[in-house]
C-alpha cells in the first residue's frame, strides 16, 4: 500500500509539472472602446519550448461567460496538453450572438471575435499566425458563432464546428434575444435570413473550410442542424456530421468537445 501511494504521489507531481496553464485577461476592443475578459489556455510546453502553437478559439452559448468551457469541462485543459495547442474561450457579452448588430452599433462581435481577438492573441502568444492554424469552435449561440465567422472570415479560420449549434434560429422568434440583436424577424423570420448560418453556407466554396457538426438527437436544435447538414450536402461540401444521444447540456459538450477538437488536430497536422 505504501508503494502504490508513493506511485500515485509521483504521478501527481509528474501530472502538476507538466500541466496546461490557464490564463484570464482583458482584451480590450477598440471598435467598442471596452474590454472583456478572455480565458487561454496554453500546453505543458508552452514555457519550456521556443515554438509556435495552432488555436483553437472556444465560444460560449447563451447566458454564458468566458470561464464556461474551463470551468465545466476541465477536461479541455487536459486536450490542450495532448493536442499541443491554444485554446482560446472570448467572452461573447451573456447573448451577442457574435454578431456585429445592424440596429445597435455597441455590439460588434463579429469584428471583435472574428478580428481582434485573433489579432492580439497572435501579439501575445507564440502561435502560428496563418488560417490553417486556426480553428473557431463553439456550443448552441457559438456553434452559431464558430460557423458565422468562420464562413465570413476565411482569412482568419480554416477550419469550424458546431455542437448543438442555433444555425438557423428563426424557428424561434421570441428566444435568446436574437430580437435585440437583429431587430423584428419578419414574417417566418424573413428578416432574419441574412444573418443565419444555414444561409450563410450558401457562399462557401468546397474545400475552402473543413467543417465539423453535431447534435444530440433530443435536442431542441436538432431540426436545423440536419437541415444544415442536407444544405451543404446539395451544395457539395465536405464535412463531418454526427448526431448521438444526448440533450442540449453540458454532459453532452463536455463530451462532444473531445472529437471536435481531435477533428481540429487532425487539420492543423495535414
């Protein structure tokens, strides 16, 4: 018993000396002349070693924060030691739907995730600053998100995915103040098309993003996500898809972040 103890205490210590380290700073943006805060989250080496690192940018859902990923699913710090990469989780202000609001000029998300953030991060940290080093991620609003900006950021992200992600929300006037964001929907959310991830696809070109989607099957957004997934089938882009048992909570993200982000490895290593 005292070996096996001794064992594991090494171990610990060994698991602590080489673990990911967890940063919490303020980025500030200056189209909205304010800062928020921003969670990163480096590999073992990162101190140790002179090299450069792939992104992977984390969004949150509605209602969320910055310290959602990091503080629900602790494994993501363990990810980031295994893939030897950066993950970056921005604050998306509780409902912006990282949207640069047509009808309020406060909320710029699209420019602040989609352009400042990268730009500091890639100031700040060793990364490797090229769009086939960085890849945008996210769950419900920000699976929204990742694919919103990534499909309108091409310079910036090669590589998106979506987990229980709202990429098309006009089934759904009245929620998630989307309303706030984008003003009246229309009738049947007319005008909102513009502005949903499922239109948005329209646009892409095969083979210009590598794409990653999925969604429990009980969940509330599982109608739109394989109406995306049949969209960009006909359109002819490649991508992953898959729908598995679960619902639209944290058991189910903290699961489906693992093959995301092995998804992400996989195309920073090509």
């Amino acid at each position: 018993m005292k070996l096996l103890a001794r064992l594991l205490f090494c171990l610990l210590l060994a698991q602590s000396a080489s673990a990911s380290t967890v940063d919490t700073l303020d980025i500030r943006s200056a189209k909205m002349n304010r800062s928020y805060k921003c969670v990163v989250i480096t590999p073992d080496s990162y101190k140790e070693h002179n090299r450069r690192y792939p992104v992977v940018y984390l969004l949150h859902g509605y209602s969320g924060n910055y310290g959602n990923w990091v503080n629900n699913v602790p494994a993501v710090k363990e990810l980031v030691d295994a893939y030897q990469c950066i993950v970056v989780c921005p604050d998306g202000a509780f409902g912006s739907w990282y949207f640069d609001s047509p009808i309020d000029s406060s909320w710029r998300f699209e420019t602040y995730v989609g352009k400042e953030i990268p730009e500091y991060i890639d100031r700040h940290y060793q990364t490797i600053p090229d769009r086939k080093a960085r890849a945008i991620a996210g769950l419900s609003m920000g699976g929204h998100g990742a694919l919103w900006l990534a499909s309108r950021h091409p310079e910036t992200f090669g590589a998106a995915g979506s987990m229980s992600g709202g990429v098309d929300f006009r089934p759904f006037p009245k929620n998630w103040d989307i309303a706030k964001r984008l003003g009246d929907p229309g009738p049947e959310g007319s005008n909102w098309t513009e502005w949903t991830v499922i239109n948005q696809v329209n646009k892409l070109k095969p083979g210009t993003l590598a794409i990653i989607v999925d969604c429990g099957i009980k969940d509330f957004f599982i109608d739109v996500n394989r109406k995306l997934h049949q969209r960009l089938m006909e359109l002819g882009i490649d991508h992953d898809y898959t729908e598995r048992p679960g619902e639209h909570n944290w058991k189910y993200w903290g699961n489906a972040v693992k093959y995301q982000l092995l998804f992400f490895h996989e195309f920073f290593n090509k």
